[in-house]
C-alpha cells in the first residue's frame, strides 16, 4: 500500500500571478506529485497551495518550490492583513493514507535540515514536528513576524531548530520558514433550511469547541463574564478540534455553519454532521445537506458510511463503493452540487494505487476476453486469484442477506463483522489478480536482459532467480488466503441463511479451485528451482494446503447438503 501525504505550503505572495505560477510549476515538476489546488489571496498576499504525493516525491517537491520562492518573493517588500515571517511562511505535512504521524514527523525534520542546509533558511519546527512544547504552537514561533526576526535568531529562547542563526542580507530577504506535521483539517460546510446567520451561528456556537461567549443571566443580553486578568470567557461547545461559525451563501440562498475540522481522529465527519443535526432540531431548524469544500481521505467517507450503516443496524461488509454510496446519501453531499469520489476523494484523485491493478479495473467480460486473447497473461495464476475472490465473495453474501433476515436481526452485528473480514479478504485477492500478471512479466523481462559478458550473465541469472521465487510466492498467497477464507464460507454455511446455503457451497468450491488452480503455477514455477530452499518449502507448503483443501471442501459440501435435504 502506497504511502500518501499532503503538503499546503503558504506563500508571501497573493497579487503577483506570474510568481505563484512559477512556484506551483515547480511543483508540478516532481513526477508523482499531484497539484489539487492554487488559492492566492490578494488582502492577505498570500498563495496557498495544496498537493499530495509519496513522502519523498512531496518533499522533494515542497524543497523545489521553497527555494524558487526564495528567488522571486522579497519579504524586505512585503505587507499583508495575515500574520507572515517568510516567503515560503509556513510547509505543513499531513498524513493522508498507510503512514503514521511518527513516520510524518521524521520527514518534517528532514524537509527543515534540508531547506536550512541547502539554502540556508532558518527553519523552525511546529505542531507534532516540534522539538520543544513551547513551539508546538505556530503563533508562538512566528510571533512578532517578520518585522522581529533579527532580534529572535540570536535569542536563545527562540533561536531557529534549524538554520542561521543571525541576520544578514540574504535572510532578509528570505525570512524565515516553519515546517510541522499536522492531522488533516477538513473544511466542512452543513447547510440549514434558514437564511438567518444569527440562528446559524447559534448552532455554529453550540458545535464548536470554543463555545460562545459566557453571560451573566440572559445568554442573549446578558453582562459578558469576564476573568481576573479581564479575558472574556467562553462556554465550551460539544465538539473538540472544531471551528464553526455561520454564514449566509448568497449563491444558494442558505445559511451554513462553516467548521474546520482539525483532527478528525477527534471529531470525525459524521460525529460533526449528527451533532449540528441534533443542535439544528434543537432549535427548530433542519439539516438539508452539508458540502465538502476540497478533498476528503477515503478513510474519513468509509468510516462514515459505516457509521450510518450501524445506526440502521445493518451490515458493514460492503464493497467500497457502496459504503461510499452510503456516507454520500447520508451526508446529504449531493445537495447543492454533484460529489463526484473521483476528484474529492484523495486517493482517487490522486488513483496511483489503482493504476497497476489494471486487470482488477476491467468487467468481468474485457477480463474473460483478455483471458482469451493471445497474450500469456493472464493466466491460470491470475485466474485462480480471482476465483477466490468469487469464493469468498459468495461467504460475504450469505453474511450480509443473514444480517438483514427476518429472525436473525439480534445477530446483524455478528454477520457483520464475518462480512468486513470477508471483504478484507476479497480486496488482497483482486490485488493478487494483478500481481501474479505482474510477476509473469517480471520473469520474462529478466529474461531479456543481455548475457554478453560474464557480468551480465551473473546479473541475469539473478535477476531471473529472484522473479521466479516471486512468482511462486504469489500463487502461495492466492492458496493462504483461499485456505483462510473457507473459515468464512463455513460458518455461513452452519449458521447463515439457510435460504442461500448452496452459494456457500459455490463459495467452498471456488476456494478450492483456487488453491489446486494457485498450486500448480506453484510447481511450474519452482521447476526451474529445484536446488534452491525457499522454493522447495513453498512447494511443501502448497502440497499441504492442496490436501487440506480438498478436505474442507468435502466438510462444506457435507453440510450444505445436509441442510438442503433437510429442506
């Protein structure tokens, strides 16, 4: 699974459109790298752009763009309504897919010692990339802005993590950078069925983690309590990590509270929506729909589906697509314009993951015809994979039509559960779909590799040893995970819906289909290995899961047949 990031530098420079060109050219420029947006704000004079791409690919990308700005933005010229010390203000990295904030942190770091190395930049580190407590807040690194570096740099409190340490020519006119690690803020808008900003912001208030203003007696016209240092207080809202106010969309003609949801580990999307939904009802108001302003991860829209698939007491071991169906319907994202996963979503739009499983992409007909066609792959290997798909698919079935039957609606969450294990199951088998393919091809590109020289040949020869232990390995993994989903496929059989017992025995012969069909690319495979250990234990291995296959198989078939004659 590919790593994913995001980035969404800030730049000092709002107004000149040529130099955000530039600059998000350079961007571009990193292959792998995806530009989602470019937002140059001219009162603020400032451009924020956000792309995504592997941890390498978006730093890489992040240090080109920091050095270009460095050549084109001036910061000794610079004026701006938001708060600003560097021509490239500030680099966050967020984790998007497959990676830890840990593992975003290392990375942060890097990105800091490389600007501060390579072009001498002073660097500070925030958020979760902080290397003291007192830095963790952006405000307080960049406080005073640019206007108070010289002072700063040398100071011992506030001393860059990274970088020079005094002022000269060249850093007043780069200023200074913060780089830190964050969780993905989500910008979220529900829309009301009201055109009042005033009830909007009343729930806005009710949501969000500030609150409202504290008042002595009438919470409208009451005296605003104050602390002893003459702080106004606030009454905290219900929803940590949230911002919210309302707002009034002329475009549409509604109100919307308009939150930033800033660590959705916190305060997930569907928690924000019911919860303003709730507070909406509260005060005589109806939730109609709420937007998604830019992208959303994947994970985010699956948990939401999956929330209000639990809150009708049904099955959530769906295919992707349809949980996804789900969240969409459930949020109400359609509403004012069309959500199309595509372009919000980010693993979508960024699709890299899904480029190489091109033979899991195609309909079950383009797949027999390519099956078919002249070409050697696919094959059996790939094949076998995608009848163990079929297989445990089938076990998934019979879990989801047993979670919903009449009789057995106590036992929905037990159904579900078997049908998300069984669709984590299916997801690696349209995977292995494509990689035995891939493994086919990788041997005979070793193959083609040139034998002229005593080297080459040494370098062929492993090169085609090292593929070939691939390609046994793959199909050993199409045997594992069938043999796995017969746990599946059995206990639909005993306790599932007794109306859809012969699918499970369709599922059970598909499993060992697969594994006798995976066995023999298997052997073919390792013929050319005889000598070799690893390949002569992964023959073993896949002996003896052909063996208990078979068996199992007989097991299932035993009692679906049983069940049907017993009418």
């Amino acid at each position: 699974m590919k790593q994913i990031i995001e980035c969404v530098p800030n730049f000092s420079e709002g107004r000149n459109l040529d130099t955000i060109k530039q600059i998000a050219k350079e961007i571009e420029s990193v292959e792998g790298v995806k530009l989602i947006d470019t937002d140059p704000g001219k009162a603020t004079n400032r451009t924020v752009i956000t792309f995504v791409g592997s941890p390498s690919e978006v730093c890489e990308a992040a240090f080109r763009a920091a050095k270009k700005a460095l050549e084109l933005i001036d910061m000794r010229n610079h004026k701006g309504a938001h708060p600003r010390f560097g021509a490239m203000d500030v680099c966050p990295l967020i984790p998007v897919a497959n990676i830890t904030m840990e593992e975003v942190v290392v990375y942060a770091r890097q990105l800091a010692e490389r600007l501060a190395t390579e072009l001498q930049l002073p660097v500070y580190c925030y958020e979760f990339a902080a290397l003291e407590e007192k830095r963790r807040n952006l405000a307080n690194c960049r406080q005073g802005e640019y206007e108070s570096l010289p002072q700063r740099l040398s100071s011992d409190e506030w001393q860059p993590d990274f970088g020079p340490k005094q002022w000269n020519n060249q850093i007043a006119r780069s200023g200074a950078t913060a780089v830190g690690a964050r969780n993905f803020l989500i910008a979220y808008n529900v829309n009301l069925n009201t055109t009042s900003v005033r009830r909007a912001n009343s729930v806005a208030f009710d949501v969000r983690e500030r609150g409202r203003v504290k008042r002595e007696g009438d919470s409208i016209t009451g005296k605003i309590v104050k602390n002893e240092q003459g702080e106004t207080v606030y009454e905290p809202g219900l929803l940590k990590s949230v911002k919210g106010i309302g707002w009034f969309i002329e475009e549409y003609g509604i109100a919307q509270i308009s939150m930033n949801l800033t660590d959705l580990s916190v305060t997930p999307l569907h928690i924000a929506f019911d919860t303003v939904c709730e507070r909406a009802a509260a005060r005589g108001l109806r939730v109609t729909g709420s937007e998604l302003v830019g992208v959303v991860p994947l994970q985010s829209m699956l948990d939401a589906g999956k929330y209000f698939l639990r809150k009708q007491n049904r099955s959530t071991g769906l295919p992707e697509s349809e949980i996804l169906k789900i969240a969409i319907k459930s949020l109400g994202l359609n509403e004012l314009y069309s959500f199309e996963p595509e372009k919000k979503i980010i693993e979508y739009f960024l699709d890299d993951e899904f480029s190489s499983r091109k033979l899991g992409k195609l309909s079950i007909t383009d797949f027999a015809n390519k099956t078919a066609s002249e070409e050697a792959a696919p094959g059996g290997g790939s094949v076998s994979a995608y009848l163990g798909a079929l297989g445990v698919s089938l076990g998934v079935m019979v879990a989801n039509l047993s979670s919903h039957k009449r009789g057995l609606d106590e036992r929905w969450e037990e159904f579900s559960n078997w049908a998300e294990k069984g669709m984590a199951i299916q997801s690696q088998f349209i995977k292995l779909v494509d990689d035995d393919t891939n493994a086919f091809n990788a041997i005979m590109d070793a193959f083609s590799l040139p034998k002229s020289t005593d080297e080459e040949k040494l370098i062929r020869k492993l090169a085609i040893q090292k593929a070939t232990l691939n390609a046994i390995s793959v199909p050993l993994k199409v045997m594992e995970l069938s043999f796995k989903s017969f746990e599946i496929i059995e206990y639909m059989a005993l306790n599932g819906n007794p109306n859809s017992v012969s699918d499970a025995g369709v599922g059970a012969l598909c499993a060992r289909s697969a594994i006798l069909g995976a066995g023999l690319n298997v052997s073919i495979n390792a013929a050319s290995l005889k000598d070799d250990a690893d390949a002569v234990k992964m023959v073993s291995r896949a002996k003896e899961l052909e063996d208990k296959a078979i068996l199992k198989e007989q097991e299932i078939l035993s009692i679906v047949k049983q069940k049907i004659l017993a009418g």
